[in-house]
C-alpha cells in the first residue's frame, strides 16, 4: 500500500541586505560572498598603537586584546599546538611558580619590595600569556578568515609607526607628554616608577655619553633600546608585506618608508640594533641563496648597498663612526650580566620572579645615582638582555625551556621556502640574539610568536596532502590539540613532523 509522503513547507529565510542589493542592482551575477575577517584585535593593535601610546596602553593593550583572541578560539572548537609547545607550556609552569619566590631576597640585591614584585611579577607574567594567545590564534584562523597577507601588513603598518616614532623624537627631543592613564590615576601610583614606563608617553632619551647631548628615539616605546628591538624586529615583515611584487601602493611608500627609517636607526646610536638588521640581512641573503632565488637575492644585495653608499656618504656615517668610538656601557652590561646569573644561583630552578634593585654599582655597596652622576646607578637585575631576565626571574630550567620551544620552532621552519615564514623565522633568529642584549617584553616577543604562529600555519597549510588518510591512526608524535588530557603533553615535547592531529582533533587546517 503506497503512502503519500507530505513535503513540509519552507520559509524562505530573508537576504541579507547587501545580497539584496546586489540582486536588484546585477541580476545576472552570482552574489559576492566575503567571509568575515576576524583580524580586528590585530589591527586594534597595530593600527592604534599611537592611540594607545597617548592613552598610556602601548603595552597592556597586548594583554587586553588576548580576551577576544581567545574568545574567538573558543568559538572554533578545536585548538591545535605547534610542535614543542610543550616546552613552552613548561615554561609557563615556570613563570607560575616563580610567584613563590617573589619574597625571598636575592644575593647583591637590595632587600624588601613589597607589593611592587608582585605587580611586576604580574604584568610581565600576562605578556607571556599574551603572547602564547596571539601564537594559537594566529595559528588556528584558516586563510579565509585571517590571511597571511593581512598579518603581515599590519605588523608592517608597526615599522611605518615606529619610523613617525623616530623622527617625533629626533624633533622633539624633550617632549613628555601625560597620558590619559596618568590623569586619573592617585598620585601614589602615577609616579610608581613601573607606572611610568608603562604609562608615560616620552619621545626620545637625551643623553650625553658622546660628550654632548644626543637625542635617541624612544616613541611609541618607552625606551631607546626598547625602540631599536621592535624595529628591527618588525622588519622583515614590513619588508614582505610591504615590498613584495602585489603589495599595491604600499610598495612606492614602503620604499619611502624604509629610506626615511635609516635616519633615526643610525640617531639611535643602537648598535645592538646595527648588529640585528645586519644578521637579518645575512640571514635573508643565506637564505635566498640556498634556495637558488638569485634574481631576489640581487635585488635584495642592490638595495642594502644603495642604503649602505647613502648613509656613508652623509653625515650619517660619521655618527656612526663616532657611536664605535664610544662604547660607554660595555662594561657596566658585562658586570651587570655576570652579576645577575651569579644572584640566580640562589634560585636556580624557578629564580626570583621579578627584577631586582642592585646593591651600589659594582664598586662600593653605597655607591649609586647622585646629581653629579645620574648613570652611576646600576640598572636592576634582569634589565639588560632577555637571556639574563629570564635566568634571574625564571632561573635556569625557565630559560632552558624558553630557548628550547624556540630551537624547535626554528628547526622546523629552517627549510621552507615561503616568504612570510621566512619573515617569521628571521624575526625569531634575530629576537634569540637580541636576548643576549635587550629586552623583549613586550612588542617584540608579542609579534614573533605572532610570526612563528603564522609559520606554522602555512607550513602545516603546505603538508596537508602529505598528511595520513582519515581511516590511518595518528602517530605518537602528531602535535596535540590544546585542550589535551595532561598526560599527552609529553609526546608534544618531542621533535619530530608537524603531522595529522588525531582523529578526534578535527581538520588542522
């Protein structure tokens, strides 16, 4: 007996009303369908970072934009993790429980502090989680939501803004400014001096070791060295995303950009920065030519040579001929380095959490600043190179682990062949050796993880048909997705390919 099956009626769901636009104005074409980006936060910090800078939140918008990064992962589902995060995750177990020592008072530093370790302790802490929110988000969002092209436009836009930084401070040398942050705080925490490099929006370090006063760019960054680690380290992004073939009108002002840049690098009177961009040069040139890209290679060796004839034959040259000859803190960094991972021998697992005040200046326990000598005091513990930071507030197995989650990741990305992973992994080479020299908290360390997040991507993103078919069992060392019992963490750790999540982990890509 046959049966008369009743098809339900549908309603018709309403167009959205560009669609419908789109239909009354062309009729015969197809809709257009641009998916939702979801790049905002980024571009909320790169695009506003001179917003920011005057508000006073140059630095803790990293932190406040990591909740709808994260946000954003949660909505996706599955999060995956890139080979040696688990180094990373210990590392961050690390940080943790170097609250417990914040306390204990470390030999050849002043005693007490109260409070402030705490705070200090806590902002430096929400910048390593804010920079391993950036890392997964970046590596998580496909191409269709966050392209590669867009991460790197808007670090670029970072080396456009700190070049406008550079020149401010050049011209206006003396200008402070009070952020909207400072003005309605109490004036017990206004001048707290944590609250002011954070909060205080200054232009340029004057200072006088060449025998004469110097302007040394500072904006939108809180210190001259600060400055000249963020530049450098925004470069080869800007110079992928900027300057590459397609790039439109951001190649001419690019190439503007980055001939207007040499002026304040070569001002700074940073030869830490000198070294870097010179590294990344020779990283790139390496690079390139191991990949048989001769024709980028020439252009690439064209260019720095043209800078290189420009700067010489100005008077750029001579300031940096006069900056050898004065090395000035050569010395006081030596001691101040041999002294830190001396003190972290009191706290060799998870060191002492935070920065240290040191007892006078290496020469008498009274000595320190006075009116006739303001650089006599020494600077704290952990100030002068990420490496010595992380041995002294993290100890020796915290920057073990750090440096390791980075040899992984560079190991990894050391043969492709892409431009924008060989932007990240430049940055990241270069970010290792600037540790030995200069801090990374927070800009720098926030946009590499950001670029080895998109290395990963793109990598994992090229492996996709060499992956193992649905129905093959996932292998011991396919990285992990986040929210991963804790007892898989181990096979995280290991080296090996960045492979197939398991089954229950859902599509990589």
């Amino acid at each position: 007996m046959s049966q008369t099956v009743r098809i339900p009626e549908t309603r018709a769901m309403p167009a959205p009303p560009a669609a419908a636009r789109h239909a009354r104005r062309y009729p015969d074409r197809p809709p257009i369908v641009r998916p939702r980006t979801l790049s905002w936060p980024l571009a909320m910090i790169c695009l506003g970072l001179p917003a920011w800078w005057l508000l006073g939140f140059p630095s803790t918008i990293l932190v406040f934009m990591a909740l709808p990064m994260a946000w954003q992962l949660r909505k996706r589902g599955n999060v995956l993790a890139p080979r040696g995060f688990g180094w990373w995750l210990l590392f961050l177990a690390v940080v943790g429980l170097s609250a417990l020592t914040l306390f204990a008072d470390a030999p050849g530093a002043v005693s007490g502090g109260g409070l402030g370790r705490v705070a200090s302790w806590a902002v430096f802490a929400s910048y390593y989680v804010a920079a391993t929110v950036v890392l997964l988000w970046v590596g998580n969002l496909d191409e269709t939501v966050l392209p590669a092209r867009t991460v790197l436009r808007l670090i670029g836009w970072l080396y456009v803004i700190s070049t406008a930084g550079g020149w401010l401070g050049l011209l206006f040398p003396r200008l402070h400014l009070v952020s909207a942050l400072e003005l309605v705080l109490p004036n017990s925490l206004r001048y707290d001096t944590l609250v002011q490099d954070l909060a205080h929006p200054v232009t340029a370090q004057v200072q006088d070791f060449l025998g004469y006063s110097a302007a040394r760019p500072a904006a939108p960054f809180p210190f001259t060295n600060a400055w000249g680690a963020n530049t450098a380290i925004f470069l080869p992004f800007f110079v992928v995303g900027w300057l590459a073939r397609g790039s439109g009108w951001r190649r001419p002002v690019g190439l503007a950009v980055l001939v207007a840049s040499t002026v304040p690098i070569v001002y700074s009177l940073n030869r830490g920065m000198w070294i870097g961009i010179l590294f990344a040069a020779a990283l790139a040139t390496g690079r390139l030519a191991l990949m048989g890209r001769f024709g980028a290679l020439i252009t690439m060796i064209a260019g720095v040579a043209l800078i290189a004839v420009g700067v010489l034959a100005t008077p750029l040259g001579g300031k940096i001929v006069e900056r050898i000859q004065h090395p000035h803190s050569n010395t006081r960094r030596s001691d101040l380095a041999t002294s830190a991972v001396s003190s972290a021998l009191g706290s060799p697992v998870v060191g002492y959490g935070s920065t240290r005040p040191v007892q006078g200046n290496f020469t008498s326990l009274a000595a320190g600043a006075s009116e006739d000598c303001p650089r006599c005091a020494v600077p704290p513990f952990g100030t002068h190179g990420h490496l010595y930071r992380l041995i002294f507030t993290e100890g020796f197995l915290g920057a073990g682990l750090y440096f390791g989650f980075f040899a992984v990741r560079l190991f990894r990305h050391a043969r492709s062949r892409d431009p924008a992973v060989m932007a990240a992994w430049i940055a990241a080479a270069t970010s290792v050796l600037f540790s030995l020299y200069y801090n990374l908290l927070p800009h720098a360390l926030y946009v590499v993880m950001a670029g080895l997040g998109l290395a990963w991507r793109l990598d994992r993103q090229a492996r996709a048909p060499e992956q193992p078919p649905p129905d093959e069992p996932a292998r011991w060392s396919d990285p992990l997705p986040v929210h991963a019992p804790p007892v898989a963490v181990g096979p995280a750790i290991a080296a090996g390919d960045d492979g197939a999540t398991p089954q229950t982990a859902g599509d990589p890509s």
